[in-house]
C-alpha cells in the first residue's frame, strides 16, 4: 500500500496496481479459457463412449439375427479408434474404450453363434421332412384336413428323429 495521496488530493491513500486487482488482492483463481487452454486441445472421447455404447447394445440384441452384429462391428472399430486416440494422448478415456471394445467382441461372437446354430437349425429340418411339409401343404390346395395331415406327418417324423428303433 503506498503512503501518497488520491489523485484527487483529498487526503485518500491510493493503492497501487500491481496487476492483482484492487488493495493488492488477487482476483482470479481460475483460468476462464477452460480445457483447452495452453495450446492443448480438448480431449477426443466420442469414439470410446459410442464404443462402449454400441458394444452393450450389441450384447442385449445378440439373440436377434443380424441386429446384434450391425452395432458390434461399429463398436469394434470404433473401440480400435478410441484406444489409438487415448494411446496418442488425444483422449482420456482409455478404459471406456477397451470395455467398449470387449463388449463389441462379445456381442459379435454371441450374434454369430445365434446365426450358426439357427443356420444348422434350420438346415437340419429342412433335409428332415421341412422341404416336404412345404411341398405337402403347397399341394393340398385349401383343404385344412390335408394342412393338418401334413403336419401331422411332419410332427411324426420330427419326433423318431430322436428315438431308436430296437
């Protein structure tokens, strides 16, 4: 504090202004330009929080043919995306993106296995009396008696798949 008087002359001490602010008190605390501040540019975590995302979205659509795999594949990539970025240090988020980047895998491989087991599923009914019952029912006209019979005989030959004839 100095010991002159106010530019007015009335006897008021002045206060000098060393940049902190009135009476010598610093007034800021915090710097108002925010994250990227410094030069350093704001952290790029989109890609590891859609990945984690789409990687749990995949997981609970699994069960749907096709549905689980369209957002595993997207998550998958862009879990790779996110951990190059963290790796680089132009993202924060590593651990999201490496959950996200599991999670894809494991959607991934649950829709595949759904696929394959349908896939061998179907196949398995088709060559044991499913290609039969299409061309039962398709020449039996409108007559659900005959409908019925068809897949009475399909029903029949479905069930001694599993049996053994002695």
């Amino acid at each position: 504090m100095a010991s002159t008087t106010g530019p007015d002359g009335d006897g008021r001490q002045a206060y000098e202004q060393d940049g902190r602010g009135q009476g010598g008190y610093d007034q800021g605390g915090y710097d108002q330009r925010g994250y990227g501040a410094y030069g350093q540019p704001a952290p790029k975590n989109g890609a590891g929080i859609a990945s984690l995302i789409l990687g749990i979205l995949s997981i609970l659509l699994f069960w749907l043919v096709g549905l689980g795999l369209v957002p595993g594949v997207i998550g998958l990539i862009l879990g790779i995306v996110g951990l190059r970025r963290a790796r680089r240090g132009r993202a924060t988020n590593r651990g999201s993106a490496m959950i996200g980047l599991i999670t894809s895998i494991v959607g991934i491989v649950l829709s595949l296995i759904v696929a394959v087991v349908l896939a061998v599923t179907v196949g398995a009914v088709w060559g044991n009396g499913g290609r039969e019952l299409a061309t039962c029912i398709r020449d039996s006209g409108n007559s659900e008696a005959a409908v019925q019979q068809c897949v009475d005989t399909f029903n029949q030959r479905v069930d001694d798949i599993g049996t053994v004839n002695p």
